[in-house]
C-alpha cells in the first residue's frame, strides 16, 4: 500500500492563509511532510491587501495601517524586509493627522479650542461605553462647554447644541470606519472592550502593505499557490461513513475533504484550513449556496451569523492640475479636513450636499504636498458608493467643498482668493474600493455586533468535526482569517495570529512542533 503524504490545502492567498502556508512550509521543507496548496479564487494574492497606485502614488485599497507597532508581528516583517523606508512619498507617511482644520457645514471654521472639549467628552463616553469608569473628566468638560457659549456668535445658523451633536456624529462617523458598524448600535461595546491594541505608533508601510505578502509567499516552492481557483463546494465527513473500510480506497489512504472548483474540477484533502472573509461564510450558511456540505454544525452557523461585517471603502481623488497653489508657503495643496455636517433631516442643511458625503468625517492629502484626496466611507453609503458613477462622485465631493470652504480661511493654510466655487476645487479622477459587491470578500472587517460575544470568535476558530475525533478523520476542516481572533479580529496582525494558529494546530497533531523549529 502507498501511504501518502498528508495533504493540506489552504482557502485564500491573504494574510491568514499565506503565514500558514509560511509557517508549514517552512517547518517541514527539510523533511518534505505534506502535500501543500494555496487555493486561492482572486488573480492575485494578497486578499484584503490590495497596494496599488493612483496617480503615480501608492496607495492601500485595503489594509492601510499598522495598529500599534509595538509587538506587531507585521512591524516586524516590515522592518526585516526594509519595507518601512521609501525614496517615494506614501500614503500616510506622516501618520495620523495631528492638525486637521475642522470646518462646519457652511464654511465655518472651528477653532481647536471648541472642537477638542467635544472630542474629549466623546472619547471619555467611548472608553466608558467599553466598560472603564466615568472621570470628573465629563464634568469638567461640560463646564468647559459652557463658557464656549459665547465664542459662537458669528457662526451663522449653528447653536452651541447643533454643533455639538454635529462634531459628536463626525467623531461617531470615524468610529463607524474604524469598526465598520455602519450603525454604532450595533456593535456591542462590551464585548468591543476585549479588543486588544498594541502599544506605540500607528504607521503604514512605505513600500507598500503587500511587500509583507510578498514576502510571506516567496518562499513557498512554485505551483504551491494556485490563483484563479474558486472553491464553490466543500464535502467533509462529520461521522465516519460505515459502507467504507477504514477510508481505503483504491488502494490508497482516501482524504476526507473533497473541494469543487468553480471549473469544475475537484481537489481531495486530509485537511483544509478556511481563511475566506466572514462575509463570504455568511453567504456560504445560506440554505440554499450549498457551499458546505453537509451544511456546518449550527454552533459554527450560529457563530458565523451573530458576528458583524460591515462594509468599509476608501475613495482616492485627483485634485485637478487646475487647482492651483495659491499660498506657496502652505504645507500643502490642500488641508485636512474634519467636517462637521448639520444633521441629514436639518433644514439649514445645504441641499445639494449628497446623503452619503454627510457621513464621512474627514477628506484629507494622502501626504503633506499629494494632490490626491482620500476619504474613508462606513456602512450603507460605503455600499451605495460602489455603484456610484465616478461623475456623481466627483459632482457630490465638490458640491460639498463648495459648501466648506466658501468662507475665507483666515489660520494661512489656504488662501482663498475666489471663493464662488468652494476656490476652485476640481477633480480629474476617482478610484474607490468595492469590498461589500465583491463576491470574494462581500464586505471589509468584521466587529463583535449586538447578540455576539468574543465566544463567538471562539467558536469560529474550533476546527470539524467537533469532539469526535475517534469517529471520523480529524482535523478536516479549520478555520483561519481576521474574524477568528478573540482579540485581534478585524485586523492584518490578526489575520496573522490565526494562520499561524492553524499551521501550529496541524505540526501539533503531527508532531512536527518542537522538533523542526
Ligand atoms: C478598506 C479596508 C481597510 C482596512 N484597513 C486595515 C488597517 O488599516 N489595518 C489592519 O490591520 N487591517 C485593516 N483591514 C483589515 C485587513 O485587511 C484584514 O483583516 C486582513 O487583510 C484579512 O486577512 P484574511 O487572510 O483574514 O482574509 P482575506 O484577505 O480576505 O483573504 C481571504 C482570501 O480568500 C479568497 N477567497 C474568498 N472566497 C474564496 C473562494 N470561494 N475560493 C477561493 N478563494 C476565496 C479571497 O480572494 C482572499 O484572497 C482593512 C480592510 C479593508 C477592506
Ligand atoms: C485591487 O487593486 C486593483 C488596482 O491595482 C484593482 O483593479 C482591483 O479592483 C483591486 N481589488 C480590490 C478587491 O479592491
Ligand atoms: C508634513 O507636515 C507635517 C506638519 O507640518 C510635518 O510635521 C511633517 O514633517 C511633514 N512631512 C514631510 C514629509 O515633510
Ligand atoms: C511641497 O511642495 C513644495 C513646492 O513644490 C516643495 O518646495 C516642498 O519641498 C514640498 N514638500 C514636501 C514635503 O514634499
């Protein structure tokens, strides 16, 4: 009888499945263990990692940042490959904004002075919210917010109230983006408390997030990564099928797990670990996709349908060569913006500016001196932007501008001379992500939503079949990805995390740990 080498093939060619792919490789290169593919239904690898270019700048269409670069097993890579220097400016090479000009709707500019008791009074309900206690903080705040009364004459129809509620909303709209809840009710605070962040600088990558891909893929032997294969089937075996001896066939070992490709074609496998988003299990536990068969035990379907996965899309415009630097000793061609929008049903809100501009919270330079533009998008406008016409993106941004930055900036950032137009502000070009309509992703990062829990993220890290490891072949099938981590979910380290996870609980079970590494 020929025994075969166990066969492993992993579902998806981001993060998680390409650092389990690392990590098993290179245990067992030297002793050639298993048989080993990527699967991967994309053209290229990278997944949620999407760099690119738009205007001859780099730009993340995924992934944009490092969250904390203490302990980072990503910050880690970067340094290694030297992916954090670059002759090129990048996206966010400075960081995060530390100066934003905040304007409210109509043009008025907001000073720090009034913004940031608002902005610390929203933080302080935040961390509460996740479960720390209330300081003397908000009372002080609000005393702080009463002597403001006064500073808001000239501020055209905006009341101290109104104002308020609208840097509130700006602040809930990047957390909106940041969690990707399109509605912040929906997410489940306490739950949210148990995400954990690394300390230290948040950076991203100069030569680009998908040099750490790179990386974690160069060393996987050619045809080890199969692009263009989308699974549309996977048949396990929960229970052992008693017509068949032992699982010999042919005089082979039979693997357990078959998986049908979208071509048609069919691949057996001992083990497979999982690592598409959460957005496409969801779509896979649907009655009817068939995708799982048979269909996964409920606590596994339970898990994947409690948990949340929102949409969240990035949209990239060229400042048009039209808009011309009108202040040379400006940091740049144009400032970061904070917005602060009159609420949607206001009737002293400005018209024409379009439903979905009026939740977004900043539009901001890429870098210091870039013409290009970007703003983050959240929930239901993430999605209806994705159908948008790059006209009609192009057509709201501006309106809106116009609306901003109709008034004279007087701090010396801009210098509007002819402010009939918003000064002037034209577009040449847009890109925009579309990560909800992508079948393969169906939507960005998952949150812990209202009815879930961080057992659930558990739950949706245990391989099947589930406690019964006598009665059928085990370990058939397991499950890596961003939303597979209690603490980490929703991010690349995470995604990392629990590829390595996987790669672990196989060389485990074969007891490869400890002996190879
Ligand atoms: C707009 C946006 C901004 C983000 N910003 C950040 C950030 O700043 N910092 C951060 O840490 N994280 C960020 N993230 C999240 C981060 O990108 C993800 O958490 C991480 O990349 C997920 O990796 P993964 O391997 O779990 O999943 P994926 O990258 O989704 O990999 C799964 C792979 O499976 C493939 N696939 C799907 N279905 C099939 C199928 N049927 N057959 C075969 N293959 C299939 C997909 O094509 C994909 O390549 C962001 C994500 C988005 C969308
Ligand atoms: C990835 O980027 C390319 C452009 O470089 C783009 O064509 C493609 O649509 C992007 N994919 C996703 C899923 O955003
Ligand atoms: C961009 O501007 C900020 C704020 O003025 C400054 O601190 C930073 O050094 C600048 N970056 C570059 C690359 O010049
Ligand atoms: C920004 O552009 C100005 C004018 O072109 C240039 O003098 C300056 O060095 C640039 N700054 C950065 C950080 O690129």
């Amino acid at each position: 009888m020929v025994v075969k080498k166990p066969k492993i093939v992993i579902i998806g060619a981001g993060m998680a499945g390409l650092t389990a792919a690392n990590k098993l490789h290179t245990v067992t290169a030297s002793k050639d263990m298993f048989e080993l593919y990527v699967v991967e239904g994309g053209t290229r690898l990278g997944g949620r990692i999407n760099t690119s270019e738009f205007c001859g700048d780099k730009i993340e269409m995924g992934a944009t940042w490092i969250h904390g670069i203490g302990g980072s097993p990503i910050h880690k890579i970067a340094q290694q490959i030297h992916s954090l220097e670059s002759d090129q400016p990048w996206e966010c090479m400075d960081g995060n904004l530390d100066e934003p000009t905040t304007i409210a709707e109509g043009g008025f500019i907001l000073n720090p002075s009034i913004v940031d008791p608002f902005t610390k009074l929203f933080n302080t309900l935040m961390d509460h919210a996740q479960g720390m206690k209330l300081s003397d903080s908000v009372s002080d705040t609000e005393k702080s917010l009463e002597k403001k009364q006064e500073e808001l004459k000239g501020y055209g129809k905006w009341s101290k109230k109104l104002l308020e509620e609208g840097i509130f909303a700006m602040h809930e709209n990047a957390q909106r983006t940041y969690t990707s809840a399109g509605d912040l009710l929906s997410l489940d605070y306490r739950a949210e408390s148990e995400y954990q962040m690394f300390p230290g600088e948040e950076i991203t990558i100069a030569k680009g997030y998908l040099s750490i891909i790179e990386s974690l893929a160069s060393v996987l032997p050619p045809g080890t990564v199969q692009l263009g294969r989308k699974v549309t089937k996977i048949e396990w075996q929960p229970e052992r099928k008693n017509h068949e001896p032992m699982n010999v066939e042919n005089g082979y070992c039979s693997r357990p797990v078959k998986l049908h490709f979208n071509d048609g074609s069919v691949m057996s496998a001992d083990h497979v670990i999982i690592t598409v988003s959460l957005g496409v299990l969801k779509a896979a536990i649907h009655d009817d996709s068939g995708m799982f068969y048979p269909p996964l035990p409920s606590f596994k379907a339970d898990a994947i349908s409690r948990l949340g996965f929102g949409v969240v899309n990035k949209i990239f415009m060229q400042l048009s060569p039209t808009h011309e630097r009108k202040n040379e000793h400006s940091e740049g061609w144009f400032p970061s913006l904070q917005m602060v929008f009159h609420s949607p049903q206001s009737e002293m809100r400005h018209k024409k500016i379009p439903w979905w501009m009026r939740r977004t919270a900043t539009l901001c330079p890429i870098y210091n001196n870039s013409s290009v533009l970007l703003s983050w998008f959240a929930g239901k406008e993430a999605l209806a932007l994705e159908s948008l016409k790059d006209e009609e993106i192009i057509q709201g941004v501006s309106t809106t501008l116009s609306s901003f930055l109709s008034h004279k900036f007087s701090n010396g950032n801009v210098n509007a001379e002819d402010n009939s137009q918003g000064y002037g502000v034209k577009f040449s070009k847009v890109l925009k992500t579309k990560w909800g309509t992508d079948p393969l992703f169906l939507g960005s990062y998952s949150y812990v939503a209202v009815g879930s829990s961080g057992d659930d993220l558990d739950a949706m890290a245990e391989p099947l079949p589930k406690d019964k490891p006598l009665a059928s072949p085990p370990l058939q099938i397991l499950f890596a990805g961003e939303a597979t981590h209690r603490t980490h979910y929703s991010t690349t380290h995470g995604a990392y995390f629990s590829g390595l996870r996987e790669a672990n609980r196989l060389l485990q079970h074969y007891h490869c740990l400890g002996i190879y590494n």
